[in-house]
C-alpha cells in the first residue's frame, strides 16, 4: 500500500473506516496486555530460582568472609564475592565496588540525596544553593527524571544522536555553569532507543571540564550485560577517567536486577578511592550494613562473576523472539506507510517507536482503549514534555509471545488509525 500522505482525501477515509472496524474487532475481546515497563518475564525469573537454594552448606554464612558472620552486622562495603560479581559486570576491580541495597535505582536516590543533604566531597550541600541544573540525554529513562523533579532539580533536555548525547552541548554547558550538577547516562543499550555510546563519546565524558568541583556523570550501565545478540563492547569509563586525571568526575551504577530477581538482586557503585570514602561516610549513619546473605547467594550462583555470560545468553534467547514479534509486526503493518520510524535494538529492554509528529498521544490512549497499556506518551523527556508528541517506548520483554502477537497487532492498527486521522484534520 502506498503512503498515507500520497492518498487522496476519499482513499483515507476509506483507510479510517477499515481501520475502525479492525480496531473495534479487536476492542471486543476485552484484553487486557501490558507492554508498559521493562519488567523480566516469569521464564525469566525462573532462570535464577536456584539462588534460593545456591548456599547448600551453612557454613559458608560463616566463612566467606575472613572476619565477618554474614548473619551478623558489618561488611559495608559488600562481601568480597559479591564485589567480584559486579566488579566482572562493569570490567572494573573488586575495591572500585561498593555494595548496596537491591535497586540502581534506590543508589542513585541516595547519591543525589546525599549530595543534597551533605555535600559532595565537602562542597556546599546542593540543598543550600539557590539553583541546581541537571543535564538530561532525552529520550531518557523516566525515573531519573522523576528522582530529579523529586529534588525540584532544574532540568536541561540534551538531543540524543546515533552515537550518544550531543557532546558538543554538553561540554559547552557544563564548562560555564557551575549550577549544572549532573548528567544521567545510560551508556550500553540506553534507555528507551538502545544507542551504544561510540569511543569518542565515551572518551569526551572522560575528559569534561566542568565548572562545579562537584559535578557527577550518573553513569547508570543497567544494560551492561543486556545483549540480545552478540556481545557489544563500549570503553571503561572508569578507566578513561584514570587515563584522564578525572577518576572522581564519574559514578558507575550497575545491579543484577534484570539478571536474576527484579525485586531481590543487588547492586552496586564503581567510583574511585575519593568517592567512595565520601559515600561509606555516610552510609556508615545509614545503615549497618546491607543484606549480605542476599550477597552471598548471588556470588555463589554466579560463581563470583564466572557465569554471568552464560546466564544472560539465557535471557537471550527467551528475549530475542520477543523484540523479533514486534519488529516483525511493526514492518509487516507498516512499513511503506511513512507513518513512524522504529529502532532496531541490539540489547536492552526496549524499542522506541517514533510515531509522525502530534500522534503519540493519541496512539497510546488508542491503545489503552484497546487493552494495551504503553508507557505514557511524553515519559521519556523531561517534565513528560516530548516536543513532537512522537516518541513512544515498546516494551516486549513481559507479556508471553502470543500476547506479545497481539499487542503488536493492535498498535500498529493505532499508529495506522491515530495517522490517518493526522492526515484527515491537515
């Protein structure tokens, strides 16, 4: 069929009555599928069952750590295998690591809440200044924002391009505005469109120049295991910063999240020595130490890092036909038609669709109308104000493949629909 917009006034609306009653079929079944968040599938999860039982010996509660019960308080900074677990996930050493709760995102909360309250590094608490300014990569991942909008920090949308954030933008602005704090990134498969930061991009972030002494690039590497396909290698950024007398400009978050338990794994924080000091201050008042039974468990299943690679090819392969289904679906019912533009991801959890401009509002709550619950039109910026109301995040990895079939089929019968109608009102 050729595109929408070569069609005459009489052939959309043909194209809108056929889409109606396709639409209204569909409506009648009274489904309910959820293609809203990146939540790991119940085949998913079931890979990593045998943590509950990976510690077969009790002793070892006792004797993985030299000095420490693992029953017992201590151990802030994680037990030794845990760190290795991690330190292998990020390419980093054990001592970069530091241990903690079982969310990134709860980590990343904290670091921002602790530079609000205390200070970085003994620069003036954020919470004392009269503006903070926080460089936001967009489309992004809406609970950085949200963490941000928590702290009533002001937020500096930055265009993505194919190889990462604008850099040039981004250097300018953190060279003359010691108001700008911190950047979110997501380096690996990033969060919604799956771009890989090049080298250049990488190593750019490893030498920024910012005015404020205690600017942090949030380096949130969620997908640093994440392949949907072969392995895709990006540079240490902790690394480049060594190379670059810049070690202490970078936090690096990771968790085992989307590899073993979404609400029962554990995460972590790779920094230098400097940072690092400065967190265990405060986490020494926070807490007497973090769930290092739960650390134990995930060291021992995964073999202190050893198995990781043959664990997420596992994942793989239940995710892999998933993202296929709607790429298949997308190109099959619309393709030719000139009404949006998709990524074709090589990891991660997400495909971002981009819808023709105006149309992803309505997209989203044609879909819900329908039985399909997306993430929010607007979500992936900043303030939940996309400046197109085009880009809508895909997210497959949940529903079972049948529903998924479903799903795909009913969105692209919105996008169809939501364009035509585009069409019609121009």
């Amino acid at each position: 069929m050729a595109a929408y917009a070569q069609m005459s006034k009489e052939e959309l609306n043909q194209e809108k009555e056929a889409l109606m009653q396709a639409y209204k079929d569909w409506q009648g079944k009274g489904l309910t599928l959820n293609m809203a968040r990146g939540k790991p599938s119940e085949e998913q999860l079931d890979l990593s069952i045998g943590l509950m039982n990976s510690i077969v010996d009790e002793m070892e509660i006792v004797r993985e750590e030299k000095n420490i019960d693992l029953r017992n308080y201590g151990g802030l900074e994680g037990i030794t295998g845990a760190r290795k677990l991690l330190a292998t996930m990020l390419e980093v050493e054990p001592e970069d690591v530091l241990i903690y709760g079982n969310s990134s995102l709860n980590m990343m909360f904290d670091t921002i809440s602790r530079a609000w309250n205390k200070g970085i590094m003994g620069n003036t608490p954020w919470g004392k200044l009269d503006k903070v300014k926080w460089l936001c990569p967009a489309p992004g991942y809406d609970r950085h924002f949200a963490i941000c909008e928590y702290f009533g920090i002001e937020m500096i949308p930055v265009p993505m391009h194919e190889d990462g954030p604008d850099m040039d933008m981004v250097e300018e602005l953190v060279a003359k505005d010691d108001a700008i704090k911190g950047i979110w990134c997501v380096p690996k498969f990033s969060n919604p469109q799956g771009i890989v930061y090049s080298d250049e991009v990488v190593r750019r972030f490893a030498n920024l120049k910012p005015a404020a002494k205690d600017f942090r690039i949030f380096w949130d590497n969620a997908y640093c295991v994440h392949y949907l396909y072969d392995e895709v290698k990006i540079l240490n950024i902790i690394e480049e910063t060594r190379k670059a007398g810049n070690e202490d400009i970078v936090f690096e978050f990771c968790s085992t999240s989307k590899v073993s338990f979404a609400g029962a794994g554990i995460s972590g924080m790779a920094a230098s020595e400097a940072n690092r000091k400065d967190a265990l201050a405060t986490m020494t008042v926070m807490t007497i130490g973090h769930d290092k039974v739960n650390q134990l468990r995930h060291a021992i299943f995964f073999d202190r890092g050893k198995k990781v690679a043959e664990h997420m090819k596992k994942h793989a392969d239940l995710l892999r036909p998933r993202f296929e289904i709607v790429l298949k679906s997308l190109e099959k019912n619309l393709g030719g038609k000139e009404v949006g533009t998709w990524g074709n991801p090589k990891g991660g959890y997400f495909i971002t669709f981009e819808a023709m401009e105006g149309c992803a509002t309505r997209i989203v709550q044609l879909a819900k109308e329908c039985g399909v619950v997306m993430t929010g039109a607007g979500a992936p910026f900043p303030y939940h104000k996309d400046p197109k109301d085009s880009v809508i995040r895909i997210a497959p990895s949940y529903p079972s493949r049948e529903e998924l079939k479903e799903a795909a089929e009913i969105f692209t019968i919105c996008v169809r629909l939501a364009s035509v109608e585009k069409l019609l009102e121009e």
